[in-house]
C-alpha cells in the first residue's frame, strides 16, 4: 500500500458538528495507517486545534502547501473548488453529508472522479435533483470509532436518565415536549449541545451516563453503539424509537431529515418511551457494532482514493467548469451581501419591541404594586371588621346579661312596694322631695 498525501476539505473546523467529526476521525484513521492527511477550512476552532495536537497540519490558505497532495477529499462545494482550482491536476472524491444545507450543493468538476453521499437521501439528491450520473456516486454509510464509543453497562429494566443530544437543541424549543414525556414518566432529562451552552469535547464519556438518548444522525449512531434506546429528534421534527425491526431502514437514511417527519409532540415521544425495550435496544447496539465501524469505512474510503488517482480525469474545461459554479452560487452569495443591513434593521426592531416590553412590564410591576398594597388595606379593613363584630357580640351579651339583672331585681318585693309609693301623687312627691333632699350637699 502507498502512502497518500490526502487534503481534507471542510466548510468549518471549529465546532464539533457532523462533516466537522467526520473529517476529524477519518484524518485520525489516515495517520493511524501511515498516510499523511491536511486538513483545509477557512473557519478554525477546536476541531482544528484537536487535528493539529494530533499533529495533522491544518491551513486556511492552500498556497501555502508545499507540495500538492495525491488525492483531495471534499467535503463542501466551495472548499472543494478552491482545492480544485489550487490543485487542477489532482484528482477528487466530492462527498455530500446533507439533504438541506446549501453547503452540501454537489460541484461539477472535471477533477472529480467519484461522488460520496452517506446515505439514500443524499444519494436521491445528488442523482434526482442535481443530475449526477448513479454509476458515478458511491453511497458510504456513516460510521462511528468503535474505539472511542465503548459498550456501557447493560441498561436497566426502566429508564431513569436521558439526553438530548443535539447542537439544534435549547430547553425553550422543542426539548419542552421531550421534558413532559420524560416528566410523565419519572425520567431525569438534560441537554447537550452548543445551542444550550453545553458543548460536548468528550461524547464518548457523556452518553455511558444515559439510558435513553433523543439526537438524530451520526450523534444518535453514537448513542446506539454504547448502548443508550435511541429516539430520532432535531429542531425540525421527530421520528421513532430505534428497534431492530426498523433499523436497516433507519440506517439507509442515516437516521436523519427523511425519517424526522412527526410533530414534536409530548405524546408521540410519550409512546416512544413506551417502547423502551432492553434486548431490543441491546440487539440494535449488536447491529451498529457489527456494521458501522470506522475502520472498514475507512478501508473503502482509501480503496476509493486509490481509484480516483488511477482513473482519468473526466471531459471538460475545468475553468469553464469553475465559471459555471461560481456563476450557481453568485446570486446567493450577493443576497449574503444585504444580509448585514437587514440585520442591522432588525436588531433595531428588537431592540424597540424590548424597549416596549421592558416599559410594559414596569407599568405591570407597578400595577402589581398597587394591587398588592390595595389588597392588603382590604386585608387590614377585614381584620378591623371582625373585631367592631366581636366587640359588637360582646357588648350584646354584656346587655343581655345587665337586662337580665335588672328584671331580678325588678321582681324583688321591696322594689315593687318602692315603685307604688312612688307612683302615688302626694306620698310619691313627697318621697322624691326627702330623697333629693337627703342627697344635696350641705353648705359651709
């Protein structure tokens, strides 16, 4: 076997998202076998910083190469054509990894020997919606480092930990239905991911904690082969619990945007959940193991390395083949140009609808305000009523009581006699007369 000087290219290398992964541990296998891999990208970040402590050399400029490579493996239409144009004569394996991102739009090029899509969908746009001939487009399932991703322990009869695993995710989206299916049925949920500032350097550490993991693509191919059930989830929609029943359908379409077709729903994922199965889930975890390891996609990736340099380049001028591309891809990239005022427009929008919130929410802490301190006189008039109506009772009794009194003494006989001596006119008079008489004070 020859050793290949192979260039890597990639749309970013700085967040650890699919191509980026991708082409982290193909690059790793490569040096691995004694080839010497570079990797090229105009965006920089921890996936570079990884490949170079791995001593692969990584650039943003391909004039600084020394030497051309053997072979360039791309992975995004424009880093693919600027490696193209840098290296006219060396041949290209053009790979696509997605349905949806513009990145992923195939280049036309007459250094391309071979095309590359990871799974069905990918292969159904290369062929149905950009014309690429079928005899020209390899279909390479994706993979996972069976090394760095360990069996864990076996899985408990019912899940008590699951993970959202998805860069898309954040805990106000659609991980709110996820949390209530997972809520009803006693299941601790977290999320891992950079959109909910918890960036993963270590996956392979993190998903042995999980029973169940919710993630789509190559992060639920992961999931699978430690163990975790997996259910199909991204920001776009959800798909089912992976069994051994679907699961050679599922892989086909890279567990992905094809399958990703319900509604986020609390009780979809809810019967999702319900199907949680131990032997099913370690039975797929068999599969994924036996079937999905990098080193022999690996293997089929140099075999197709080895066929591009050997075969001849195809019909067409490679600058005419340029021009076209460039003028695909121009209207784009001028609309990007507006881009910034538009921007600029709407974060004034945002800014005015906060100014207008924050106003709005003042006026109703005030009226809160308010309303409190108005309930709470309310509170203090109620307590001040209640006691004027316990004295009131009180004071009832307390007469009640003294007219009780005044009818004992009333019934007494000597009252009875003073009352008719003093109801006859001349002893009556005369009585008064004495009493108050009796009862003036004397003179000094």
């Amino acid at each position: 076997m020859r050793t290949l000087c192979v260039l890597l290219t990639n749309n970013s290398l700085a967040n650890r998202f699919g191509s980026e992964t991708y082409l982290r541990d193909v690059a790793l296998s490569l040096l691995r076998r004694g080839h010497r891999p570079v990797a090229f990208s105009v965006v920089h970040g921890a996936v570079a910083e990884e490949l170079r402590r791995a001593t692969i050399p990584v650039v943003d400029d391909l004039t600084r190469l020394g030497q051309p490579p053997d072979v360039i493996h791309g992975h995004h239409h424009l880093e693919t054509l600027i490696a193209a144009l840098t290296f006219p004569d060396v041949p290209i394996v053009h790979y696509c990894h997605g349905w949806i991102p513009w990145e992923e739009k195939p280049l036309r090029h007459p250094s391309i020997r071979r095309y590359v899509a990871v799974d069905e969908v990918c292969a159904d746009r290369l062929i149905h919606e950009e014309g690429i001939p079928p005899d020209a487009v390899e279909t390479l399932f994706n993979f996972v480092d069976l090394a760095r991703f360990r069996p864990r322990e076996p899985l408990p009869e019912r899940p008590r930990r699951a993970l959202v695993f998805s860069n898309q995710a954040t805990p106000d989206g659609y991980v709110r239905q996820i949390s209530a299916a997972c809520a009803g049925q006693g299941i601790q949920l977290d999320i891992a991911g950079v959109n909910a500032g918890n960036p993963v350097d270590a996956p392979e550490a993190l998903l042995i904690q999980y029973d169940m993991v919710f993630a789509k693509a190559r992060a639920a191919l992961e999931a699978m082969a430690v163990g975790c059930a997996v259910v199909l989830t991204d920001a776009i929609g959800c798909g089912p619990l992976v069994t051994r029943q679907n699961f050679d359908r599922l892989r086909a379409r890279n567990f992905g945007v094809r399958e990703l077709c319900q509604r986020h729903d609390a009780e979809w994922y809810a019967k999702q959940i319900a199907g949680y199965d131990t032997g099913d889930a370690a039975a797929v975890t068999e599969r994924v193991r036996a079937e999905a390891g990098l080193e022999p996609a690996v293997d089929r990736i140099v075999a197709l390395y080895e066929q591009a340099i050997d075969s001849p380049p195809a019909e067409g001028c490679a600058g005419r083949a340029a021009a076209s591309h460039l003028h695909k891809v121009a209207k784009p990239f001028k609309d990007a140009g507006s881009l910034g005022f538009r921007l600029r427009v709407s974060e004034e929008n945002v800014r005015l609808a906060r100014d207008e919130r924050d106003a709005a929410n003042s006026e109703r802490t005030a009226l809160i305000g308010q309303l409190r301190a108005v309930q709470e006189y309310v509170k203090n008039l109620e307590a001040s009523v209640t006691a004027l109506e316990t004295s009131l009772e009180s004071a009832r009794q307390h007469t009640a009581m003294l007219e009780g009194t005044i009818a004992q003494y009333r019934n007494l006989a000597a009252l009875r006699l003073r009352d008719a001596v003093l109801r006859l006119p001349v002893l009556g008079s005369t009585a008064r007369l004495a009493a108050r008489a009796l009862t003036r004070t004397p003179e000094r």
